[in-house]
C-alpha cells in the first residue's frame, strides 16, 4: 500500500466527517416527529400500566383519553400553577431547575373499579442511564395502587430487572405515609419481612439501581407532600 | 490489474464467499466471534430476527464502503476510517428502529449500539474488504452477517419455544395444549448461560458432521 502524505490524511478525514456528519444529522431530522410520537405513545402505555391497564401502541391513545381524566401542575407549595399542560413537562428538566421553580404535573384517572387515582411522573439516575416511571396511588394519598418503572441501560438481567411485573408487583398497597409522616418505599437488599408497609425486596445483583430507585421514589413523591397531605381522604 | 480477466458474477469462488460463512467459516460456530450479543438477544425470536437483518445490513453495506475506497483509505487511519463507516450505519440503524419499531428497539436497547464493536464486522472489513473488490466483499459481508444471523434465529427459537413456550410471541406450547398433560416452561432457557449451551451443542452437532472442522491432536 502506498504511503500518503499528512497533508492528505487530514483532508481525508475532514471530508469524511463532513460527509458523515450531513448524513447522520439528515436522518435525525426525518425521523425524528415519528420517533417523538412513539416516545408520546409509550408514555402514556407507561401511565396505562401504572393505573393497571394492558395497552399496547395501538390503542395507547384511546385507552388515554377513557382513563385519565385530567391533569394539572403543580408548584413546590402544591398549588395548582394554571395554563401548563402537565402531559409536555418533561421531569427530568424540571428537575434540574430550583425546587421553587419547577413544575410538579399531576394526573388523575378512574381505573375500571371506581376509585379515583392520581398518577405521579417519577425520574432519576440508575446505575448507567436515567431510570424513570410512573407511581398511582389511591385516594388516601398514601397506598400505592400501582406502579410501572423503565430504563434506558441498566444491566440486563440484574438492574434492568426493574421494569419487569414481578418487580412491580411488590409496590402494590404499600404506602408512602405512616400516618401524617413522609417515610417513601425502601427498596431492601436482602428481602423485606412481607408485613413492612414500607418496603420490597431488592434486586439480588442490582443493588445500585434498586437504591438508585429508592432514591428516585422519595425524591420525587416528597416534592407532593403538600399537595398530598391537603388532598387524602 | 485493470487487464485481468472479469469474472461472472457469480463464479464459484464468488458463491463460496456467499455460504461458506453460513456452513464451514461460520463466525459463530467455527470462528467464535459475536458471542457476547448472542448471548444477550437471543431470549426471543423477534428481537433476534431484527438484530440479524441489522447486522446484514451494517456489515454488508461497510464491506461495499470500505472495498469501494480501499485505494484511497490512508493505512495509518484506516480503523479510524472503519469505525466511522461502522458507526455511522449503526447510528442509522438505531434511527429508523426508533422511528419503525420502537418496541423492538427498546428491547434491543444497549445492544444495537454495540453491533459497532461486533468484532465479525472489524474482522471482515480489516481481513478483507480491505483487499478486495466491491462486489466481493458485499457478498462476503452478506455471508458473514447471515452466518451470524442464522446462529441467532436457531438458538433464539429453542430458547424462545422452550423458556418462553412462544415464537415470534405466539403462544405455540398452549396451542398445542402441551401445559394440560402437566408441560412446563423451563425458566432456565431465558437466562444467558442457556444460551452459551445451546451454541456448544450446535458446535457440537456442526462438527460431528463435518469432521474436517475438528482439530487433529
């Protein structure tokens, strides 16, 4: 192979990235309303589940508007901030601006048994990438009626276990409150004794994300604490 | 060179190229490459599918780029220059599946990121495309890649039917009524080191049929 000079290399390589970079950033521009509209879609497959109903990208949409009745944002304080749409608030850039500032959204839904619930959008950081989800809870304000958590890259098979049913389960009836006491949910290494209203079992092999996950739970819910104090009934 | 003689198409030695990697060369079974990912996607039989035509197509499009300007291609850059083709494909791939198959690519997640350090691919374009014209290493990359794509879907299948009792996410084992007579899904399929057994058993039945892979000792 023939020796080429410096002076080659380097435009070479500059025509090389001015070429890939067009390309890449052409396909990112296309694609990308549809792949925003999925994001929308599974977000609210992901509030679906929290409130216990299967729904897939098909019916995504209806299931929505039949079962979330409304929402609304909130500020630190929990007084309704009016003329926000709660469904646009991305949480993780609330989260980065000062308590006093950021916008808390709020929805609540009427599952098929009746009882009114409010879902709360939850978000923070696991082990490798942002860990988020959706917690509902009953219309005491403390008792969990579901939750549903998801992953960008935590470890398959010990982290990523996260967002399986057998994980999720756990938080069914736990609650968040002992009496008018903020305490969250414990994510326990080693199991948790089944009568603990407070806690679930650990991820054996994924104890950063399941702390990262405990973290995330009262970090976020204790954001609601007045908002869900005034409202329990 | 430029005066040698054209071959056809699709000359004996060119076929070769094309099956030899799906039989005899298999980057899996034989050379032992790609591992690491065959291991991780193979739980199910859909992301396994999607992974393989992903793998086809970065490995044979790269194969078509780097032969097309092997001329060109600076030595001292050129694994810079691979990677840059590799990734880029990649990052494209991981595109269109966020736009047109989300689900799938949620699935897949980390590992359509990590079809870029597949070392099948550095290994075909290095050992290869580098040295060749064009049209061979399109089929050599399509060989490649559907060598490694054939392992995927065959141990993909056994462990989608066997821990999961679906394929392609129909429910076959209830079907059939296979959990009436007292049929139980084995859980131990789902996890990785199934996998690494149901490849050694396809080395194992691959060899026992062709004797010329096994080593003389």
């Amino acid at each position: 192979m023939k020796q080429f000079s410096n002076t080659y290399i380097f435009i070479f390589s500059t025509v090389m990235v001015i070429i890939v970079a067009t390309l890449l950033s052409l396909a990112a521009t296309l694609l990308q309303p549809l792949q925003s509209r999925n994001l929308e879609i599974e977000k609210k497959r992901s509030m679906l589940e929290s409130i216990g109903v299967p729904a897939d990208k098909r019916d995504a949409e209806e299931l929505y508007a039949k079962y979330v009745k409304e929402s609304f944002v909130l500020d630190h304080n929990g007084e309704e901030i009016p003329g926000i749409d709660a469904f646009s608030v991305v949480v993780r850039n609330e989260q980065k601006k000062p308590l006093e500032k950021q916008y808390l959204p709020v929805f609540s839904a009427l599952p098929d048994d009746g009882e009114k619930v409010i879902i709360i959008p939850v978000e923070g950081k696991g082990l490798w990438g942002p860990i988020w989800g959706y917690v509902s809870l009953r219309s005491d304000m403390s008792t969990i009626y579901g939750v549903t958590f998801d992953h960008k890259s935590e470890t398959p098979g010990l982290g990523a276990e996260i967002n399986t049913a057998d994980f999720e389960d756990m938080f069914r009836g736990k609650r968040i409150y002992d009496g008018d006491k903020f305490i969250s949910i414990g994510v326990i290494k080693g199991g948790t004794t089944p009568d603990n209203p407070h806690g679930v079992d650990a991820i054996s092999g994924g104890t950063i994300t399941s702390k990262a996950l405990e973290e995330m739970l009262s970090d976020c819910l204790i954001r609601y604490d007045g908002f869900l104090l005034r409202n329990r009934n | 060179m430029s005066k040698r003689e054209r071959e056809p198409l699709f000359s004996t030695k060119n076929v070769k190229l094309l099956t030899e990697p799906l039989g005899r060369n298999n980057p899996i079974t034989v050379q032992v490459l790609g591992i690491c990912s065959a291991l991780a996607i193979t739980v199910k039989l859909k992301p396994a599918l999607v992974m393989a035509v992903s793998v086809v197509f970065v490995i044979a499009i790269s194969s078509v780029v780097i032969a097309a300007l092997r001329k060109q291609i600076p030595e001292r850059i050129r694994i810079i220059v691979q990677l840059v083709v590799i990734a880029s494909l990649v990052i494209l791939v991981d595109q269109v599946l966020k736009a047109y198959a989300f689900d799938v690519s949620k699935q897949l997640s980390v590992f359509v990121g990590l079809i870029i350090t597949n070392c099948i691919i550095m290994g075909r374009l290095e050992g290869f495309a580098m040295a060749n014209r064009p049209w061979k290493a399109f089929l050599d990359g399509l060989g490649n890649g559907a060598g490694y794509g054939l392992i995927l879907v065959i141990v993909a299948f056994f462990r989608e039917l066997l821990g999961s009792g679906t394929l392609m996410d129909y429910p076959v084992m209830e079907k059939l009524g296979a959990y009436s007579i007292g049929y139980e899904d084995n859980g131990m399929m789902i996890l990785p080191p199934m996998a690494l057994i149901v490849v050694g058993l396809i080395i194992w039945v691959h060899r026992s049929r062709d004797k010329s892979l096994v080593e003389k000792h």
